[in-house]
C-alpha cells in the first residue's frame, strides 16, 4: 500500500536557484524526505536575511546527503553538466526546475537583452533543464519526475511583468508539451505556480512597481502573501507517487491570486 507521507530514500534531487527563497525550501524539504539532494545555482550563499549557511550545508547539518554545483541554466550544457554529475548519486530521479529572474520594467521599457536575459533563465532554463533530465532518465530507464516553477504571471497580467510573464507562459507550455511527449515513456512533468512570496526576487518589488503603476493596480489577493515554507508541500506531492496519475498539471500556491 502507498505511504502518504512521500519518501525520497534513494532518490536523487536536483534543485535548481536551491541556493535561495522557493528553491531553499524546496531542496531542505527534500533533504529531510531523504533524497540527496543536487543544489544548482549560480551562487552558493544563500541571499536571505540573516541566514549565511548555503543550502546543501544545512541539509548536511541534520544528516541529509547534498551537495552545491555552480551552474547558470540559461546554459544548456551546464544543465547537462549537473545531471551527469547527479549520476555519481545514482541518477536524477526528481528535477526542479525553479532557478528565476525579474525586474520590474513597464511594457514600453523592455530592451531586447533583458527580454533575451529573463527568458534565457526563465524559460530556456526550464526547457533544456527537463529536456537534460528526461534525456537522462531514459539514458538509465529510470523515469523520474520533473516540477518546474511557474507563477501567478503564468495567467494573470500584471503591470510591470510582461516579459517574466512571457517567460512564466512559457513555463506552462513547456510542462504541459513535455508531459504529453514524455508521458509514453513514464517521465511526469508538472508546474507550482507561486504568488507573492517574501524572498530576494521580490525584494523592493512592489516599491518598484507601486512608481511604475496606476494607483488602482493593486494586485487582488484573497488569501495573503506566502512565505517560502509555504511552497515545498505543493512540490513534494507532484514529484512522490501520490501524485502517479498526474502530469501537465499546474498547481497554485498563490493565496489565490490567479482566480479573478
Ligand atoms: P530568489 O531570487 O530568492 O531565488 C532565485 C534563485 O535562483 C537564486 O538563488 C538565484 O541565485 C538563482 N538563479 C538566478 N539566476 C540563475 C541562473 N541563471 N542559473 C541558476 N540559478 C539562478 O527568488 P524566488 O522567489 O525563490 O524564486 C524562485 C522561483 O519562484 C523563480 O522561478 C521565480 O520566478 C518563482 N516565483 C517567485 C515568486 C515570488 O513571489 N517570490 C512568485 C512566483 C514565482
């Protein structure tokens, strides 16, 4: 019978931006489910208020197995690079595709470098980083998961957000296009979309945006704004087999923020 408590013993994770905010969380809650887990981010040191410990150290410092692999994902084979390296653990099993940029730019003000910036991480980021895994777990006919980060903006306009938008629409069609093609093969592929979560990407965000927007642009919020301990549980149930019978799925973990 199926545990519903997921377990990830044996399993290897890799997160990638794990080194902050969404990606932190969700690398220390699959450390401590028991996976050894692959930190992969441009930086090692977390950027989060008082906390200097990188992630794969705290997972270490309660007897979890991680490690930090310095990896940019807007390029592919440094995505690919990671995966081999999942393989001295045993092989990638679950990919979290999460590592994101933005910047707070009116519609009329996106230059196409950081148009190219915010998709190169955003969107690209996720493609090569499920197409890496997916190549790999076939490579080992081992078929494992993929959760990529989406985002309220995945749907919802919002000032100040349509390039991170374009690249967060992305990110549904690519989850939604790869789970339809890899799903023969036994590979799921789905989405957490985040709202408005306290972390560095948000930082000064809607001070920034609050200049650049009508007054009346409120974003609408039924619940609250989240915190990052707040997101993992949507990515630990995607990628553990109660969630066997789903794929191309976007879950929201958004108080909300997506219904109107
Ligand atoms: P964050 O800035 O705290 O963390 C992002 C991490 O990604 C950082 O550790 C950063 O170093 C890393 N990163 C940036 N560029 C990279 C690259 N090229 N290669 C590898 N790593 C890179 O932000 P966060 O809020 O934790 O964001 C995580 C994900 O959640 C992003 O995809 C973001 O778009 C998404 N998201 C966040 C919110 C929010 O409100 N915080 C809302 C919706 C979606």
């Amino acid at each position: 019978m199926r545990t519903l408590t997921p377990d990830f013993a044996d399993e290897v994770a890799i997160v990638t931006g794990g080194s902050s905010g969404i990606g932190r969380a969700v690398a220390r809650a699959f450390g401590e489910a028991g996976a050894t887990v692959l930190v992969a981010d441009v930086r090692e040191e977390p950027k989060v208020d008082g906390e200097s410990t990188p992630t794969h150290e705290l997972i270490r410092e309660y007897g979890g197995e991680a490690e930090f692999v310095e990896t940019d994902v807007s390029e592919p084979s440094a995505v690919e690079a990671v995966v081999e390296a999942a393989r001295d653990y045993g092989g990638v099993s679950v990919m979290v595709n999460n590592a994101g940029v933005h910047r707070n730019l009116r519609f009329l003000d996106v230059e196409p470098e950081e148009f190219d910036r915010v998709l190169g991480v955003n969107a690209r980021g996720v493609y090569f980083g499920t197409q890496a895994a997916a190549r790999d777990m076939l490579d080992r006919q081992e078929p494992g998961v993929v959760v990529n980060t989406a985002s309220t903006t995945s749907r919802v306009a919002e000032w100040t957000h349509s390039h991170y938008a374009a690249s967060k629409g992305a990110v549904e069609m690519i989850t939604r296009s790869a789970a339809l093609e890899l799903a023969p093969e036994g590979i799921r592929v789905n989405a957490v979309a985040p709202g408005p979560v306290a972390t560095e990407i948000t930082e000064g965000w809607s001070e920034r945006a609050g200049e650049m927007e009508p007054d009346d642009e409120e974003p609408s919020l039924p619940l609250r704004a989240g915190t990052p301990d707040e997101l993992p549980g949507a990515y630990l149930y995607l990628a553990s087999d109660l969630a066997s019978y789903v794929t191309g799925e976007t879950v929201w973990v958004d108080g909300g923020a997506h219904v109107n």
